[in-house]
C-alpha cells in the first residue's frame, strides 16, 4: 500500500487527494448494491414483521449508527424504539473512546438483551475492521435468537471474514489432545500432553462432541468408562501407539470413532494389526484426511470396501493457514512452513492440512467408484450421525436445518445457505 507524507503536501494538494479518495465511495457502493439491495429487504420485512432495527458497534462506528438511528424519528416520523443505535459503552463512549469496553463480548449481549431484541429485528453490527470483539459477539447472539443480521465492515478482504462469521454456527468442539501418545503426538507440543482426565473435561462436556485420545495411557479405561456413563461425549482413537489388543478392548468399552485413520497412530502389520487393524476388524467409524499428501488415494477404495460408505467420514485437518498463500504459519506455538499443498513442522512432520472439504469430496469422488451424492455423504450425513445430530444436520429432509452448499461442475463453492439464508456467493 502507498503512503503519503501530508507534511510535504500543500493544502491544496491535500484537499485535492481527499477529493479523489471521496470519489471512490461511488465506486464501491456501486460494486455493493446486490448486498446493499439484500440488507434493505431484510430490513424492511423485519419492519413488515412487527421488529425494529438495531445499529451495533463500537468507536467511531458505533457512533455512526447512534448517530444515524437519532435522525429516523424526526426524519421519517417513526416511534424512538423502532431504530435504535447500541454503543459499547453506553452513553459515555459518544463522549470519548472507551477502548476496553470493545473487546467485551458479554456486554453486547447484555445490551442486547436489555433492548429486548427478538427474532423479528434486524441487528446491524458496524465494525472497521471486521474483527471487534462486541460487534461480533452482537451478531453471534442475534443469530442464536433469530433475528436476521446484516455486517458492514471497512474492507473487501475483512467482509470475506466477516461474512463466514455471520453464517457459521459452532456446533462443538473436538478435544484432540492432550489425552495422547508421545510417540505419536505429530505437530502437538509434548509440554501439554497428560494422561486422561475426566475431572479435565468435566466443566467443558456441554460443548466437547468429541474426545482424541490414546487408549494406552487410560488406565484400566477408567476415563473412557466415565465419559460413556456420564456424558454423550464421542470418543476417537488417535495419537495413539495402541495394540490391537488395547484398541479393541477400548472400542468395546465405549470408543467408536477413529480420528484421521493411518495418520499419528500405531500402523497396520501382518503381525501386530495394532490401531488400523482394530480399525478395519471394528464398527467404529473412520475419519480420513482425503488430500492425497497424509494417505495415497489408491487407499481411498481399499477403505471403502473394508469399512462401508457409512463408516467412512470426510476431514480436513485444516490449521491456521488454510486459504492463504504458501508461507510461514504457526500451530500451538510451533512454526509451521506451508508448501506444494502441505504444511509441515521444520523437520517435516505434516501439521495438520490446508485442505477444503469440497477438494476432500473430489478427491474421493475422483479416485473411486462413488456416485457424486455418495461421495458428498462421507462429508455431510456420516460426520453428523456420528455425533448424533442427524435428526437436525446431514442431509435435506422436511424439518431439518436448510443448511446448503452449492457447487459448480469443479465441485468450487458458489453459494452457502446456513439456516435458510445465504452467507456466501462467489
């Protein structure tokens, strides 16, 4: 980006160069106006609906929407509470900045919830930078109520963001470590593996959906009895330098997945099967890192006739730099160099993928005999009825979650629709 030093610019010169940058806006809002055209619409069906319009944010731009819901009223002769402008910080912020109060993403909601927001109103979060952490918290919470939710941030690569943070729920989390093999720890720091630990877990068993972890270092598989008795956590096999024997006898106790099957775990020998023979000897389902890099692809069929296509789920592995260009990156405090499609600790071990799932789908759809639709189930329906919430994600049925992908004839996404409403088009 080219930098000016005004202090060698006349007046002149720079009021002419504000001249010049003001003239952009026409530009861009013209590039907006499907977006801007959808954000109108919603705002006014939720008008049609009875809710009202809240401008959220923080700073400058939060003063923007006060600033902007004042004028409605004696504008346009509308009741106070129909367009409201919400400030982190209150009335105090107009009058200052109030930098801590943007980065407390309890105090949105709580504002929110003040306001009375509900599933009629249209929240507006209004962020620079695409990133303040009560603007986004806002448009989270607004989301999980209902209300329909419009972002406005500053620049092109930050409304990418932005827009994934509008449409992507977080479903749960998967716990991979640090209740695994020191052997087979791959890219994760030996500084934080332990051995496993209900009491570690307990506090977070409403959000864990699933559980990695090495068999071999729970003793007489009092951890992994405890979590099938006590919650609907999954657990999966991997880091893990199992037997057989110890696998087995850890699947029948409870364990019935496999996570990134061959990849950090015990290999299959014609005379110690170990963790991949208990694998393919099992019903437990197998996760597979479909990138052609962790496994070849000529293994992609061999597992499918082992396991079946139910058992078979479609992972990406993706760390921090999926998406971005061939670099230096960083995964747990390790440095992490991302190359030729992998990225890799300096002494190569793979540390995760910057794969996509639609590249997983062609990559198994390309090297074996599945149908198109069967090979896009190894990533939707299995992965959710592996943590049993098929009733409600998976597939398209009546009375589920309208939560669609669409692609071209390259299997490229072109649009994202999350709970009915498009988030993405490209």
């Amino acid at each position: 980006m080219n930098t000016i030093n005004l202090d060698n610019l006349s007046t002149f010169e720079i009021l002419k160069k504000i001249n010049e940058e003001d003239k952009k806006v026409a530009n861009v809002v013209e590039n907006e106006l499907p977006s801007i055209e959808k954000a109108v619409d919603i705002i006014v069906e939720g008008f049609k609906n009875g809710g009202g319009l809240f401008y959220v944010g923080s700073g400058s731009s939060g003063k923007i929407g006060v600033i902007d819901a004042s004028e409605c009223p004696p504008t346009f002769g509308v009741d106070d509470s129909m367009v409201q402008g919400i400030i982190s910080g209150g009335d105090n912020a107009l009058s200052g900045w109030l930098e801590e109060t943007e980065d407390d993403g309890d105090l949105a909601v709580k504002d929110l919830k003040e306001k009375g927001t509900n599933e009629n109103d249209v929240v507006v979060g209004i962020t620079a930078s695409g990133n303040t952490p009560y603007v986004n918290s806002a448009i989270e919470y607004s989301n999980e109520i209902g209300c329909k939710t419009i972002g406005v941030v500053c620049s092109k690569g930050m409304l990418a963001v932005y827009r994934k943070l509008l449409g992507a729920s977080v479903i749960g989390a998967h716990l991979e470590g640090p209740f695994i093999s020191e052997k087979y720890r791959g890219a994760q720091k030996s500084d934080y593996i332990i051995k496993p630990s209900y009491d570690f877990i307990e506090r977070y068993k409403d959000i864990i959906k699933i559980i990695t972890m090495a068999p071999e270092e729970d003793d007489e598989f009092n951890f992994i009895k405890k979590v099938k008795e006590s919650t609907d956590i999954v657990l999966s096999i991997g880091h893990s330098d199992a037997t057989y024997e110890e696998a087995i006898e850890a699947i029948r106790c409870g364990v019935n997945h496999i996570t990134h099957l061959f990849s950090a775990m015990s290999p299959l020998n014609h005379r110690k099967p170990r963790v991949v023979g208990a694998a393919f000897n099992s019903d437990a389902a197998c996760q597979v890192i479909a990138d052609k890099i962790h496994i070849h692809p000529q293994i992609f069929s061999m597992l499918l006739k082992i396991k079946g296509k139910e058992k078979v789920i479609l992972i990406t592995d993706c760390m921090r730099a999926g998406g971005l260009e061939d670099g230096v990156s960083e995964l747990g405090g390790q440095m992490v160099f991302v190359k030729d499609n992998s990225a890799r600790l300096r002494d190569g071990t793979l540390a995760g993928s910057i794969l996509t799932l639609n590249k997983a789908i062609k990559n198994i759809y390309e090297n074996t005999n599945l149908a198109l639709n069967e090979a896009v189930n190894l990533a939707t329906i299995n992965p959710a009825r592996s943590i049993r919430i098929d009733d409600r994600k998976g597939s398209l049925e009546n009375g589920k979650d309208a939560d669609i992908t669409i692609f071209n004839d390259e299997l490229e996404v072109v649009e994202t629709i999350v709970g009915g409403r498009i988030v993405y088009e490209n």
